[in-house]
C-alpha cells in the first residue's frame, strides 16, 4: 500500500479518472509505485524489471494502436535504466504517454541520491540533471510538468497528451512524504459528511477509514496532501483549523 500523502497515489488517480471511458494500458516499473497495482488503484497492468515499462508500452502500441499506452517511471529508475528505451521509443515514432514520477528521491531502497537530486553518493553538492531537458534533448516536443497534488491539472494535462501523436511525457514531481514536512493536516466534518465512502473506495489512503458511517481521518498519519478534499463532492474534508 502506498504511503498516506504519497504524490503516486495522485498521479494514477489523475490518469485513471482522465482515462474513464477510455481503452488504455499501464505499463508500471520498479519502485514505490509498483504499488500502484493494489486496489482500488488497480493501475499497473504490467511489471517486469527496471525500464521494461517503456519497452513493453512501446510493444503493446504495435499491437493494440487504438490503445492509450502508459508508461508509468519513477526519477530514480529514469536514470537507471529508462532512456534507451525513450530514445527507441522516439525513434520508432511510438505512440505512448510517459508518466514520470519524479519524487526527488530512491523511495523503496533507501532514499538514495540520484543525478536528479541534486546530491552525489558521497552526498556532496553536484548540478541536477533535468529531466525534462534529457526529454527535449532526445526529440520530445510534448513535455509538461505538473504537481499531481493537483488533480484538476494533471487530469487535463493527461487527456490532452493522450490526443496527441508521438511520444508525450507528463512529469509528476511532488517529493516523497519521507523528505518533505507535511502540510496542515485534514479531518472530516462529520455534519457534511453523507458516508459515501467515495474517499475510502476510490484512494485506499490508509489514514482514511470509516469511523460509524463517516469517514475518519487519522491524525497521525495524515500528510495534507489534499486529494480526498479534492474529490470530496459534499466539502465535507477540510484543514483541522478551519471551521
């Protein structure tokens, strides 16, 4: 399960929620968000090693091209084993939509540094490669950044890449919860809250639960990233100070 206030979570939420209606495959990686396939995500339809997710989505386009291929790389594994495959990909003219999960860190081992931080291993200041001008560089013309803490954003961002030809890159960065603060925490209005459960059934943020027949939000494990509020269609979530 992905961590409460992790930015993946709202990155596939964003892709599912573009995606509705829509034939599309997820083609997942090595990391924090290979995760991303538990339910309710249910995002990551294939995971075979580092950098395959951009070689099989390049497959999957030969032979479904009416598809939408997704291709979902963390920055860590970007730089590891990833850029072959995009510049194949460019190459080879290959419809698919690379969804780069940038959270400024090596989650799931260890959080070690990567040219993207900023910081070599012997942790001494160094330039930070962008990936974005890699992306450039090796012939991508569609490339956005967008904060996928903001859903209404990258939910755009998604539909109008997938749209358009070619190799298009969205790149997710919001840092992982493990080195950032957390913003002011959530809790629930229980005199708004109708029990839906959209919250619960839709993320599995495991700092959201059901306490009676509202939703309950624990304290201590929530991060402010927002995203139940966002899709709260009663506001019944709001920041614990408002009121």
């Amino acid at each position: 399960m992905l961590c409460a206030g992790c930015p993946h979570r709202a990155s596939f939420y964003a892709v599912k929620q573009a995606m509705k209606g829509r034939k599309a495959v997820f083609s997942g990686d090595i990391g924090c968000y290979t995760l991303g396939n538990a339910m309710p995500l249910d995002m990551v339809d294939t995971c075979l090693c580092m950098g395959a997710d951009v070689t099989m989505a390049q497959g999957l386009h030969r032979i479904e091209p009416d598809t939408v291929n997704f291709s979902f790389i963390g920055d860590s594994t970007f730089f590891a084993s990833g850029m072959t495959g995009i510049v194949n990909a460019v190459y080879n003219q290959t419809d698919i939509i690379l969804m780069v999960l940038d959270n400024s860190t090596t989650a799931m081992t260890g959080h070690q540094p990567h040219p993207g931080t900023g910081m070599t291993m012997m942790h001494e200041i160094s330039p930070r490669v962008s990936i974005e001008a890699i992306l450039r560089a090796v012939g991508l013309t569609n490339v956005e950044t967008v904060d996928p803490l903001n859903l209404e954003q990258t939910i755009q961002a998604v539909r109008t890449a997938a749209d358009k030809p070619g190799v298009k890159a969205i790149i997710c960065k919001s840092p992982c919860i493990a080195v950032s603060k957390p913003a002011k925490r959530l809790q629930v209005d229980e005199s708004r809250c109708v029990g839906c459960k959209q919250c619960i059934r839709e993320l599995g943020c495991p700092a959201i639960s059901l306490k009676g027949q509202k939703a309950y939000i624990e304290p201590d494990l929530c991060f402010g990233c927002t995203i139940c509020a966002q899709i709260c269609k009663p506001g019944a979530i709001r920041e614990e100070d408002a009121q």
